[in-house]
C-alpha cells in the first residue's frame, strides 16, 4: 500500500470541490435569469404586451 493514493484523492478533492461550488453557483444564477423573466417577460405581439390579461 503505497501513501501516494490518499494524497492524491485529497489533491482530486480539493480540485473538484471548487469547481463543485462554480457549477452550483452558475446554476443558481441562471435559476435566478429564469425565474426573473419568468416573473417580468418582455413584452411581445404574441403577448399583447403588459396589458394583458393574467392567466388564472
């Protein structure tokens, strides 16, 4: 059994939970760029733009 394994885990670990972090952090980005214009859509022809009815 060579020690060299656990270090390099603990190496692969500390490279992957940074990039862990990155990804949950893009994804909550662009969660929030969704649901805001999901929340707020531009206003389209399609839509009839601001004055229209809510969908209930």
């Amino acid at each position: 059994m060579n020690p060299q394994g656990r270090y390099t885990s603990i190496t692969i670990l500390r490279l992957l939970l940074p990039l862990f972090f990155a990804l949950c952090w893009f994804c909550f980005l662009v969660a929030m760029y969704l649901s805001i214009d999901h929340l707020f859509p531009p206003p389209t022809p399609f839509q009839g733009g601001l004055d229209r009815p809510l969908a209930s």
